[in-house]
C-alpha cells in the first residue's frame, strides 16, 4: 500500500552502502521507520529529505516488514536549527526525547503537534532552551509520569502556599508540608510557570522570554523526575550540558524580547 504521510525526520541512519533507514514522526500515523535506498548518495532525490528534522511529505510504501520511502517533498528544511549550534543542540535533545518515549506505528497522543509546534518554534528563533523545557514537562505523562498540579496531591486543597514534592511528583500545599522533607517550595510565579509549561501548547504561548535562573530551576525540577522515575539516559543531553557549561562556544546574539516572568 501506498501512503503520503506529512512528517518530520527523527532520525536517518546510513545502511550499506548507499542506503538509509529513516525514522519519521508521521501526522497520520505516529512514528515508523522506512528503508530510504540510494538515499546516502549526494546525488539521490531522497538525499536531502532523508535528513533529521526535516518537515515534509513522504510517499511510504508498507506491507510486511519495514516500509520504504518512494519519494518525499520537503515543507521546511529547517535551515535556522541546522545552521545554529543551540539550535540544533536543543532540538535533538527533542527529537531524541520523543523518540526514546515512543513506539513505531502506534498513534501518538498528540505528538505529532508537539514535535511540530517544538521544532517549528526553534526554527523560528525562539529561545530553544524554554522550548526544550516545554517538550519535557509534556512528555512526562508519555512516559508514564502524572504529576498533579492542579491542587493538593495530598489533600486536594487548591488554595495556600505549595511546594514541589518528589515523593508525591506534584504539588503539596501548606498545610501538607510535613509529607516530605525534601520538597521544593515554590512562589506563585514558579506555581504558574509549572502549569504553564505542563499544560500549554506550545503554539499559544507566544515569544515567551526567561530569565536563566527561571529555566534553571524549571530544569532541576523536571530532570529530577527524569533521573529519578524514568531513568533514561539520552547522548544529546550529554552535548547539551556541556555547551550549557561552555557559554562561550555560543555566539552572543539578539533574541526577540517579549515577557519576562
Ligand atoms: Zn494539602
């Protein structure tokens, strides 16, 4: 059968010679990987579509075993993430993210709009760092994790002061405070800023501008949940931490400025 499915490379990887095994996340039918040949050849027509974070429509022809990609037209090269060192750092960290959380051929929650709205907003310059901690907080129900944050884990109680508990992943008020001694007390920008980032698509959010220690401590809070429940360890994020470390291997540049928090 022969489909044309909208979708963003994930992942291309060479095979042989001149052939390439491609992983995309489809709009119409979630993640799958497709037998690219000749793909690895400069001169091939599927050489340029065939590259990580592409968007484009790809004709995949499926039956038994693995599909093949017959043809595909690129929608968006992606230009700004594949020329941008961040950018590209951040986005794949994305892709990798997604890809380690989900299966091939089963239709995804919604994630085709997610990675979309993600990488498209990267291309667009928006900061990657908040975009990256966007993906993060949701995909955490992707990976099995519920945290409650809309009241009390605990007691159920909307109003008071909260905090952040490990023990509870969520959030627990005051009056819960002696269930964990570890947790993490937050202010109610840091209270809204969680919600946001876990409950907001990420294409009405506008050009959200944070401040570094904002995003550092939104990081801690989620990687945490990471280390602790999921345990998945990702090579791009070993990349990530070390340019994060290294500031000055990034050339200082403009953002657009619009809200701060
Ligand atoms: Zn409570």
């Amino acid at each position: 059968m022969l489909n044309k499915w909208e979708g963003i490379v994930l992942r291309s990887i060479p095979y042989g010679e001149t052939h390439k095994i491609v992983t995309l996340f489809t709009k119409e039918a979630g993640k799958l990987t497709a037998m690219a040949r000749g793909a690895k050849k400069p001169a091939s027509r599927l050489a340029a579509i065939t590259q990580t974070f592409t968007h484009g429509s790809f004709l995949i022809r499926t039956g038994r075993g693995m599909g093949t990609l017959d043809q595909g037209e690129q929608i968006d090269s992606m230009r700004h993430i594949r020329e941008d060192l961040e950018a590209t750092a951040y986005a794949s960290y994305i892709v990798e993210l997604i890809d380690r959380l989900t299966e091939d051929n089963k239709q995804g929650h919604g994630l085709y709009g997610l990675l979309y709205d993600a990488l498209h907003a990267i291309n667009e310059q928006y900061d990657p760092e908040a975009i990256s901690l966007f993906v993060e907080w949701k995909m955490l129900p992707v990976a099995g994790i519920h945290p409650i944050l809309h009241q009390c884990a605990n007691c159920g109680a909307a109003e008071g002061e909260f905090a952040f508990s490990f023990k509870e992943i969520g959030f627990l008020c005051h009056r819960c405070f002696h269930m964990d001694r570890y947790l993490v007390r937050l202010s109610p920008t840091q209270l809204k800023l969680i919600r946001t980032f876990y409950t907001v698509p990420i294409s009405s959010i506008g050009n959200l501008t944070l401040k570094m220690t904002t995003k550092q401590f939104m990081k801690k809070i989620v990687r945490t949940i990471y280390d602790e429940q999921v345990g998945l360890r990702l090579k791009s994020r070993s990349f990530l931490d070390q340019l994060e470390s290294t500031p000055e291997l990034l050339p200082k540049k403009e953002k657009p400025v619009v809200e701060g928090d």
